[in-house]
C-alpha cells in the first residue's frame, strides 16, 4: 500500500464525500480513506494507482488531481 493524495473539486456535501470514498474503495476494498470537505483533499493508504482513482472519481463527475 502507499499514501495517494488528491485534490477534488466539486464535492459540496457529505453525500459527494460518500460517493468518492465508494469510488476509492470499488478500486481497493482495503483502502483507508480521509476526506476533508472544505479543502477536497483526500487521502488515502491504496494499493490503487493513482491514475486509476482520479480517472474513476473524475468519470463520476468531480474533477481530480494528484495533489502536488
């Protein structure tokens, strides 16, 4: 596993941090995922590639980035 962190936008409520914590673990059941709101940082301890997460969450309707 190693620490992926992401950037999202467009999350507006607790509903949206569901639904890309669900995208998070679609791709890796085991995942840890922490979600901040406010800031659309999202962090999370994968065995998923970085790029497979942001082309699932940005495919759902949010744009996301690997954080630099």
């Amino acid at each position: 596993m190693s620490k992926v962190v992401l950037n999202v936008t467009g999350m507006t409520c607790q509903g949206c941090v569901n639904s890309v914590e669900r995208l998070i673990k679609r791709a890796d059941p085991q995942a840890q995922v922490a979600i901040d709101l406010k800031s659309g940082r999202v962090e999370a301890n994968t065995s998923a590639a970085a790029d497979a997460l942001t082309k699932a969450i940005s495919a759902a309707g949010y744009e996301a980035k690997v954080a630099a």
